[in-house]
C-alpha cells in the first residue's frame, strides 16, 4: 500500500497513537530498554487510546542563529529546515562540511539532523541516512560510538578523531527518529514503523530539496537493531512514492539497505534465543533449567510462538502487545542471565561503549550545534506508544523482500557477541526469505572473510537477477558492530571495509 502524505495528512495519519509516561523504565547504554524488570517489556500502565493525547518536547534552551530554508512547494510548503554550518565539533577535517539542525516536518514536529559530507569527493559519493532503534534511541549513538567522523572517549568527557568513519567513502546524515527520540522535539504521535517511516520520507525531502546541496546521485539508508523493522519499511516506502511522486516531491533513489543486528520477524528470530544461549561463541551462561524452561514457554499451546503467529496473522494492538511482554518476559530476558546483553561476553556491569549523556546534555555543546531540547538517549515515551500498537511483533520481512526483489543492494549483518538480537536468530530470518536471490543464498556454504589479511568473519553472497544481497557474520562484535574491534584491526576497521564494499555495489570479498 501506498503512503503518498502532505504534512497535515501525516499528522491526521498519526493521530492513531497516544504518548503515555511509561514509569521505571531504565536504559543502559544501549537501545532497548528494561521496563519493569523485563528487557524490551511493555509497561503495566499501558492502555488502549479513548482519544487523542500528546505528550510535547519543548524547546528547553535559547535559539540558537539558525539559517533557515522554507522554499518548499506542493505537500511541503510552509514547512522549513534551520540550520547551522561547520559547528566545529566532531567533524574537525578541514575543508569538510558538516550541517546540523531541525526538520520541521510539521508545525509542531522537529527532527533533529547532523550531515557530515564525505572526506573523499562528497560531490560523488552516495549520500547514506544513519537511524538507531529502540524504538526511541537516538541517532547519535551510531554517530558518536560507531561510525561517525568522531568518537567519544572511555571517560565521556571529549571526542577524538574516527579514522574508521563511513564518511571516509559516503556522506552521512544522522537522522534522530521519531518525534521525542535524542534532540527531536514536538508532538509525540508515532507508534508504529509506518508512521515511523511516512514522517522520516517528509524529512528526506526537505533534506534534499533544501539549500544545503546534498548529493542525491545515490542514496542509502544504513540502521541496526530495531532497524530490522526500520530500514526495511523506510525503503518499501521511498520505493513506493518514487512510482508516483507526492506534488512537490523529488525522487530519492534508493540503492542500499543496511541492516545489522536487527529485529525483524520475531517469528523465525525468537527461536534463536535458547540456542544461542546454549551455543554462542561466549559460553553458556545460564543453567541448562533455564533454557528448557524457555524452550518449553516457546512452543507450548499459546505460548511465545503462537502469540506472535496471532499477531502476524491478524495484527491488533491488544494480541501483538501481548505477544511482546510475553515472550520477552519468559523467553528473551531470563536467557540473558547477568550478561551484557549488547556484548554477551562480559556481565551487565560492562561499561562500554561509554556514555553520551554528558557531553550531549551539555548547554554549550547543544548551541553550538542548534540543538535546543534536552537529548535522551532512548525515550521512554516514544517506546511506549510503540509498545501499546505491538509493532515490535509486527513481520518486516514483506518490506525486506519487496526491497530485495526492486534490485536495491542489501545487505545484512550481525556481531556474533550480541545476544539482543543475535546471530542465530539473524541468520534464521535471512534463510526464511523469499526473494529473487533465496534459493543462490540457501545453496552457498559460508565463506571466510578477512580485512587486510586478518579474520574477521563469515559471508555469503547471493547475486541472482537484480537482486544483490549478502550477509556478514562479524568475529568479536556486539550489537553495535562499528563499536568494536577483532583481533590486530583498529575499532571499526572490519566494519568500515564492509560498508565500502556494499555501497560499491559489489559482492562482500575479503581484503
């Protein structure tokens, strides 16, 4: 189904979901949250919608001298983008460009950007957007603990130069999605990866249509986590548009999709959870009890299983609510143990990556860069609404199919030290897929793959048609794969090589 939204459209489209406080949910550094002591739970207070309610993010400092772009026409006329140029912090590169600010994608709903052009030929380099998940975690995680053009130090007091950043070979611009997550502020209306998405196309176009000239030769959409839902659904709509294009819109052409460690069809992934607990390259880490026991509550008569086939089968908000705090209650987090569920190797007490709230939430830090609503690295409410439609539950793999089939490069991939969403279940999700390069991809034996003569990992390839997919199991990484490094390879290194070879165009090879 089409989405084709002017902005009033998109925010009539939004009304559907409500903004509830969710009370003691608590984040670590990483991106989905324990919500009443249970990992990527829904909360108890929780309730069906009686009528509209929007919880506002207002401005919280001073504002900032913006620049502000509003020459829009058709289905985005009187919307704007404000900006600043060349802040000086975290892109310090001379002569390389760096814009940071709002999309205003409505009169009352801000996304918060930071473009960085590529440090090599930006004129012709793809431009590829960055989403984290959650739902509700900030983009800019991936930009300071992963692949931006910085990186923040162990003790989270300053930033320091990424030499593995993926603007090395493409312009990037971190995009923080939806309204409420990281510096986005306004009203808080989307619950769903429809809505998600329908908001986040509005925003690429006064993006590319503004004066700030961004390349749009290619483009990329580059997500991890609850991505798999994310760059999945963002694509199939870019597609879909760029067959009719709303008035006033430009063609955005779509061609890669990266996803690493992502949810996306908890059906064919939820499975992977007692087996990896069992297997993982880590150790085990829980008793044998504990594993049978979530076995059992995955495939008994109405258990996790057959929850999630409810949902998908008939989706509600009610049944795939349900489905979620059900399995994540007897199945995803007793299998977590006292591990670091981001890096299964090391107990919950791990610190790494370090933390951003202090830089991030610094007054003089947020004006330099345009930001005027207090940064949160995952929020709370804008998990919720998403926890009461259930979409966690929803199945992606439609989406991911359609984008496979259109002959975008796709490609997947997954550290094999993350538990959140592991190996096991990625590659589970990658073997259901019915796409034009499936039977190629069931038929291929791994291979190994290195980076400059060092292992780093496990790849298949599968170029069949128009269709050009592969997936990457990468040694020593978490859930945040950028974050990390393996074996003699600098942090980042393996995944940088990656990234360049996809956005090539070309099959993963090793180096």
């Amino acid at each position: 189904m089409r989405l084709l939204l002017s902005s009033a459209a998109l925010t009539a489209l939004l009304h559907v979901a409500t903004a509830l406080v969710a009370s003691d949910n608590t984040y670590k550094r990483g991106q989905i949250p324990v919500v009443e002591g249970v990992i990527g739970g829904v909360p108890s207070s929780n309730e069906a919608a009686t009528q509209d309610r929007y919880l506002s993010y207002a401005s919280t400092a001073a504002t900032p001298n913006y620049t502000v772009f509003s020459n829009y026409t058709g289905a985005y006329q009187g919307l704007k983008i404000r900006y600043i140029v060349n802040s000086g912090q975290c892109e310090r590169t001379p002569g390389v460009k760096a814009v940071s600010g709002y999309l205003d994608i409505a009169t009352n709903q801000s996304l918060f950007f930071w473009y960085f052009a590529s440090r090599q030929a930006p004129a012709s380099a793809p431009t590829v957007a960055w989403f984290n998940g959650g739902p509700g975690s900030s983009s800019m995680i991936g930009l300071f603990q992963e692949n931006g053009p910085c990186r923040i130090t162990n003790d989270s007091k300053s930033l320091v130069n990424n030499t593995q950043s993926w603007t090395n070979v493409a312009n990037m611009v971190f995009i923080d999605q939806p309204v409420g997550a990281g510096y986005s502020y306004g009203q808080n209306v989307v619950g769903t990866s429809a809505q998600a998405a329908a908001a986040v196309y509005i925003g690429l176009q006064l993006l590319f249509q503004s004066n700030l000239g961004i390349p749009l030769n290619s483009f990329g959409i580059a997500t991890e986590s609850y991505g798999g839902h994310y760059g999945p659904v963002f694509s199939a709509l870019i597609l879909s548009n760029n067959q009719k294009l709303p008035t006033g819109a430009v063609n955005i052409p779509l061609k890669y999709l990266l996803v690493g460690d992502g949810l996306t069809n908890g059906l064919v992934q939820y499975p992977a959870y007692p087996t990896f607990a069992k297997t993982n390259p880590t150790g085990q880490h829980v008793s044998d009890a504990t594993i049978t026991k979530a076995n059992t509550t995955l495939y008994k008569s109405g258990g996790c299983l057959s929850q999630i086939a409810s949902c998908q089968s008939k989706p509600s908000n009610s049944v795939c609510s349900a489905a979620q705090s059900y399995c994540n209650n007897y199945v995803l987090s007793p299998l977590a143990g006292n591990q670091d569920v981001y890096f299964y190797a090391l107990p919950s007490t791990d610190p790494y990556p370090a933390d951003l709230t202090p830089l991030l939430t610094n007054s003089t830090f947020m004006a330099s860069i345009g930001a005027t609503s207090t940064w949160q690295q995952s929020s709370s409410p804008v998990y919720s609404n998403f926890a009461r439609t259930g979409d966690w539950m929803y199945n992606s793999s439609p989406q991911l199919q359609t984008v496979i089939n259109a002959g975008v490069r796709v490609h997947v991939f997954s550290g094999d030290r993350d538990y959140i969403l592991n190996s096991v279940g990625v590659e589970a999700l990658v073997s259901s897929l019915s796409t034009q390069s499936s039977s190629l991809y069931k038929s291929e034996n791994f291979s190994a793959w290195t980076v400059a003569g060092q292992s780093a990992g496990l790849y298949k390839n599968a170029f069949s048609g128009s269709a050009k997919f592969s997936y990457l199991r990468l040694y020593g990484a978490g859930h945040e794969v950028p974050a990390y490094t393996y074996g003699k390879l600098a942090y980042g290194q393996a995944a940088l090589s990656m990234f360049t070879q996809v956005i090539k165009g070309t099959p993963i090879t090793s180096t």
